[in-house]
C-alpha cells in the first residue's frame, strides 16, 4: 500500500471539510423555508370580510337623526360568522347573519361619533372597520343685534384678556409678554385701584371670581395663578396641560376654554370635571376665547371676530350669535387697536359689558333677535 503524501492528505480533509460546511449551510437554509403553504388560518393575511354600506366615513349628520347602519359580506366566499357593532367604544349590537340593517338612536349631542364593526369568521382573524360621523346641532342659532346703552373709559394700553364684574368693579386680566397683570378697575372711571404684575416669562389670560378667591390663566406656560380677592396677594398656583384662554365660573365650577372648540369643566383646585365640545349646524365652532356665563348661557369671544357665541354649556350647541362688528367706531381705533375681546356680566342690574384689546371704550350693551322681512 502506498503512503499518501502528509501535504496532499492535509488538502484533501481541507476540501472534505469544505463540502461538508457547505453542505450543512445550504440544508439550514432549505429548511428555514417552508416547502409548502402554511395550514393554519392564523398565519394566512386576512380577506376583506365585510363592507359598510352606510353611513358613508366622514359624513354628516345632524345629532338628531337617526343613524341607519348596514353592513354586508364583500364577497359571497367570505363566510362570516358574525359581526358586532361598536358606537362611541361601546358594543351597540351583535349580529349573526349578513346583510344586516340595524338603527343608532340620536345622541342629541353634537360632535364626532365614531362606528366600528367587527366582523367574525372561523377562516381568518377578526377584521375591524371604523369609520366616523360629525353630528351638527339641530339648532338653527339665533342672530343677535346689539345696542350701546353706555360707554366707560377703558385703559388703551390694557391688552384684555379676560374681564369679570362684581359690585362696581372690573377684575381684568391683561396679557401681553412683559406687560401682563391683573387688574381691579373702578367701573365708572376706569382708574386702577389695584394691580399686580406678572413675571416676564407668562402671558396673561382669562380671569374669574370664586368665592374668595381670584383665578387668572397663562396661555402656553400651562399655569395659572390663585389671588386673594381683597388682598391680590398670590395664594396658589394651579396647572392644566392644555392652553388657558378663557375662564369663568357656573355654579361652583370654573370653566375653560383653550382655542378649541373644547369647553372644560374644573373644580377649585383645577381637577377636570367634565368637558363639552362647542358645535352649530354648521360645524365645530373652534377658537374659543373669553368665557362669561349669562343667566344659564355661556358667552364665548370668538378670536379674531366680532362675534360672540351663545352656547348651551350642558351641550355644547350653539344657540345664537351675537354680532358686534363696528361697536367700537372708526375714529376711536388707533394702528395698535386689536380684536373684541372681553365679557362681563352685572348680575345684579342685568348688564352686559363688552370690550376689546387696547381699546379705549368700554361698552354696556342690549342685544335683540335680528328681525326677520
């Protein structure tokens, strides 16, 4: 027998070696691929089960309509087993066999419904479908036209913010950066009796009184302040994680608006409550700004118009629009005159207030239904 060379034998377990790794590779990867389709209905992509025949996603509809919901299999093949309906994040009915036609009661509230339907089949995963419907008021909003019966002096300088009225006084909170404070304003002179200046670093915003207390807003800092009413002397600090724009109190509640057209409702020491979004028969009513309540309404500055929104608080339904334009006359504007802004209510004599950013008036109004021809 003859000897193999040591070098030649070591080139030959070299090349075996080779082969065999290679040859262990290829099996992994043969194995990690699967040589036939899965059989398990879990692991095969979903088909479209079902389709929503109405309401149409993004519709519109006054909240109180009826909603008629149908559904019905996308395919004769899909086999589905049954479907639940879902209102709002909570199960409205059950269905077991397709088509199906069932009924949504009206809310009676505006705002964004949103519908899922959650179709069941032995052959596939569940499949969900979620489409939403805005639900306008059913209230026709009534036009209010506004009489001056009086008007008062009013600081030029006063960026208003918010403004509230108690035996014979204003408390008014102006904003601004730099020039932010809050306000004890005599209402017949318009001279300041107290005020008490904010740090450069906040933008004033609404104001209200509760109880003893006095309740100012920031806009973006997410902080407010707590004053003694007597004495202006800060007593507490309050925090919310929304803008603050507009403040005002119902019953012993506060009340907030942030530029949305979301209403909030707080306890004293700023615990939310509750909350209603702001609708007409038109749409969500957005920029919400200084807040008042008025024998059971809530008045609301619309930002950056001359409008006044009159707004059922348990709702959030528009009732009625009250138009100011041109309340403050030409010549009394100056370049640095800026936009209605101010609510004030005299519980006592059932007068309305209203004024505007750097203006110089101040004005008790009425407000009559717009006559119809």
């Amino acid at each position: 027998m003859k000897r193999v060379p040591v070098f030649s034998l070591l080139i030959f377990m070299l090349l075996i070696s080779a082969f065999s790794c290679s040859g262990s590779s290829e099996r992994k990867k043969a194995a990690s691929v699967p040589d036939s389709p899965a059989k398990d209905a879990e692991a095969l992509p979903a088909r479209r089960l079902i389709e929503v025949l109405s309401p149409a996603d993004n519709s519109t509809l006054s909240c109180s309509e009826t909603i008629i919901f149908s559904v019905s299999e996308a395919a004769a093949n899909s086999r589905t087993d049954s479907v639940q309906v879902w209102v709002n994040g909570r199960l409205h009915k059950t269905v077991s066999s397709l088509p199906a036609t069932t009924e949504i009661p009206a809310t009676g509230i505006p705002g964004r419904l949103s519908i899922r339907a959650v179709a069941f089949s032995s052959l596939s995963r569940p499949q969900t479908v979620t489409l939403f419907i805005s639900l306008l008021s059913d209230i026709n909003p009534v036009i209010y036209r506004y009489r001056v019966v009086r008007s008062y002096p009013h600081d030029r300088r006063a960026y208003t913010q918010g403004l509230v009225y108690d035996s014979g006084f204003f408390y008014e909170g102006t904003g601004q950066q730099g020039e932010s404070s809050l306000r004890k304003v005599e209402a017949e002179t318009g001279k300041v009796v107290s005020q008490v200046n904010l740090d450069a670093s906040f933008f004033g915003e609404g104001v209200a009184l509760l109880d003893n207390r006095i309740y100012q807003l920031t806009w973006t800092t997410k902080v407010g302040f707590v004053y003694d009413r007597e004495t202006f002397r800060e007593i507490n600090r309050i925090y919310y994680q929304t803008q603050g724009w507009g403040l005002t109190t119902m019953g012993d509640s506060l009340v907030m608006s942030d530029g949305t057209n979301v209403i909030w409702f707080l306890d004293a020491d700023f615990n939310v409550l509750s909350s209603v979004e702001v609708w007409d028969n038109k749409g969500r009513v957005e920029n919400l700004n200084e807040l008042e309540m008025i024998e059971g309404e809530l008045w609301a500055n619309i930002w950056q118009t001359d409008r006044i929104a009159r707004i059922d608080p348990h709702t959030g339904k528009v009732l009625g629009w009250v138009e100011l334009g041109n309340i403050l006359p030409r010549e009394e504007q100056s370049p640095e005159t800026d936009v209605l802004n101010g609510i004030a209510w005299d519980a006592v004599n059932k007068r309305i207030f209203v004024t505007g950013k750097l203006w110089p008036k101040l004005y008790e109004i009425t407000v009559a239904p717009q006559s119809r021809n």
